[in-house]
C-alpha cells in the first residue's frame, strides 16, 4: 500500500522568516509530507545557506525578485499591491487548483509578506496556518506595519500556532484553533545553528575570547542622535573591560559616519566592527559571548533561549521571554546599562536548547488536519 503524502505549501517573504519556519520544514518532510516553498520575494532566500540545508522535497516558487522593489516605504506598498494581485494566478499555473482547496500554507510572523499570504491562502480557499501568532503590543503605530500585518493575519487564519502562553491568550477571541507551542520555533533553530560550521573567519578566530556583543539597529534609536551618542559611550567604557563586537547593520554604520565616529571605532583595539554574517554564525556569537546588548526583538527571545544575559536598549517589548530572568529592560534610563554590566552574571540563565521542539509540535498538527 503507497503511503499518502500530504502537500504542505509554505508562504515565505524575509530570510528572518525562514530562519523560523526551516525546522518546521525539515520535521514535515521528515514525517514523510511533501513542503513546497512560495517566496514572495521581499527577500532573496537564495543568499541563505538555509536552503541547502532544508532539501526541499517539493516545488520552490518565486513571485518576485528582491531587486525589483524600490527601497522607501512607498516602494514596498507599490510592489505588495502588484505581487499579491499576481500571486493566486502563479500559484494555480504550478499546483493544480482542486490540491491547494483546503491545503495547509503556513505563514510566519508579522511581515508584510505574511500578510500578503494570508490574502492569498483566502483567495485560493487554503486553510491558513500561522506560526508565532498572537505577539500583540496593543498599539496599531508601533510596531508599525507589524501590529497591523498581525491583526489582519489572525482574522484570516484557521489555525494560530501561538509560542507561549501570553500569545494564546491574546487569541481568546479569534477565530479558528489555537495551538499553544509553548516556546518559539527559533528554540529549534538554534539547537540546529550548533550543529552547523562556522564560515565567517573573524566569527571563528573570535570563538574562546573574553567578549560581548553590541547590536543597535533601531530607527527610533538611531535617529536620536543624543541617546545614540551617550550609549555609544557607555559602550565603549564597557569595552576597556572586554572586548566589544560591534554589529554594523547598514543603518548603523551610515549612522556613525554621519557622526564622525566610524574610524574611530574602527582603529580602536578593543573593537571588532563586523559586518552582518548569516544567521548561523550570529547565533555562535551571541553563543559565545559574555552578555548582549541589543534593541533586536529576535534577538531577545534567540538569548532567552540560551540563557545568555541580555540588555534590552527598548521602552516596551511586546514580547515576554526572559524579560526579568535573563533579560532586562533599559527603560530610558543610561545608567541602567552600567547596572546591568556590572551584575551580568547573576542574568545567566540555564540554557532551553534541545529539551523541547516546538517545531514537531506544529508537525504533528499539521499532519492531523
């Protein structure tokens, strides 16, 4: 008797997205179900080693190229509206129509790109399954678009896969089936990152060292030109200490050349200026790192996970993990940031890393709809 695959079709638009859904991939292919892989083309997947490592078992669909959308805010609606007109039609020219009725597509998070599968699972009457579902800061302007690309997803989707108790409960009134996760499926991301080799030499000559990690990629933070410059100064009392890896996000760098401070950083010792590596080799440097500081959303529940000290250069966070163990909020006060350095070691929290695998949770789900 042949065994009856199911298709499973994965709506994804940022390599940050996939970055979170890869394992689900992997565990429902491993479960014996084909994956197939629509990119929406906000970003190019093919610049990730992902990828490679997923061995996509089913079709990958390309709506559009990261290169044809206009950088600027007005750019990004003008190729969302093109794109989601488009997508249905491209999508039934490769699966035959009768299939995608009532098929799974999974979307992630809170990106444009989810949204815009959201209205492509109604068009083409797929069951929307959304993982990460139920985040919510109760402000519609901020994040802004994110609250907003959330919301729109919850009243479409049929099944919320929410990570934690605090996300299910914000899905009380919504719609369709709340599954409770428990934990993110970046848990089982990072337990993959260790298993996977270092490729950037300076992440690989850094590994041992006495360290830890600066990440600033904010607007709200970055167009404070004040709050930017007094903690740069505090970032670099803390470097005389150990030394400082400092990520230059594009936004950043620009920023510090704009100030005069670029070179600067750049010729003291006690400063690593690293370009952004890919995911994995990030996460072995957070991995390897003494604590962090950082305003990333990712990177806060990617630290909880580890256990590894985090400060946490945001007013509000709409997420809960760590937030009191591991992680602690500036809350716009600098000298927090010193509190924080000098108690570090009593936020190292025991490591969450392969005890538990949200990402199975969500297969065995899937495979029972």
């Amino acid at each position: 008797m042949t065994e009856t695959r199911k298709q499973i079709y994965f709506f994804i638009g940022t390599e940050a997205e996939l970055i979170k859904v890869f394992p689900v991939i992997i565990e429902c292919q491993k479960a014996g179900n084909t994956c197939h892989l629509i990119a929406s083309g906000q970003n190019d997947l093919h610049k990730s080693r992902i990828l490679d490592m997923i061995q996509l078992n089913g079709k990958l669909i390309e709506l559009s190229k990261e290169e044809s959308i206009q950088k600027s805010a007005v750019g990004l609606l003008k190729w969302f509206v093109a794109v989601r007109k488009r997508a249905p039609r491209m999508i039934r020219q490769q699966f035959d129509a009768e299939a995608l009725t009532g098929a799974s597509l999974v979307v992630h998070g809170d990106t444009v790109s989810t949204m815009m599968g959201a209205f492509v699972a109604k068009k083409l009457r797929m069951r929307l399954c959304h993982v990460e579902a139920g985040l919510r800061s109760h402000n519609l302007l901020n994040p802004f678009p994110e609250e907003i690309d959330r919301l729109i997803t919850s009243r479409l989707t049929s099944v919320h896969f929410a990570p934690g108790n605090l996300p299910a409960k914000n899905l009380d009134k919504a719609k369709g089936k709340v599954i409770n996760t428990k934990y993110n499926t970046i848990l089982d991301s990072l337990a993959f990152s260790r298993t996977v080799e270092v490729m950037t030499k300076e992440v690989q000559d850094i590994q041992g060292e006495d360290y830890f990690v600066f990440v600033m990629h904010r607007q709200e933070n970055l167009m404070n030109k004040n709050f930017f410059v007094q903690v740069l100064e505090q970032v670099k009392q803390f470097s005389r200490q150990r030394k400082c890896v400092l990520i230059l996000h594009k936004i950043t760098e620009n920023k510090l050349r704009e100030l005069n401070l670029l070179e600067e950083l750049k010729s003291d010792a006690q400063f690593l200026l690293l370009s952004r590596v890919d995911y994995f080799d990030f996460m072995k440097l957070l991995d390897g790192a003494q604590y962090v500081i950082t305003d990333g959303g990712s990177n806060q529940e990617e630290l909880h996970y580890m256990g590894k000290p985090c400060l946490i250069m945001r007013k509000t966070t709409e997420r809960q993990e760590g937030i009191g163990e591991n992680a602690v909020m500036y809350g716009g006060k600098i000298e927090n940031m010193r509190k924080f350095v000098e108690q570090y070691r009593s936020y190292q929290k025991e490591c969450l890393l392969g005890k538990y695998s949200p990402s199975k949770k969500i297969c065995e789900v899937l495979g029972r709809l």
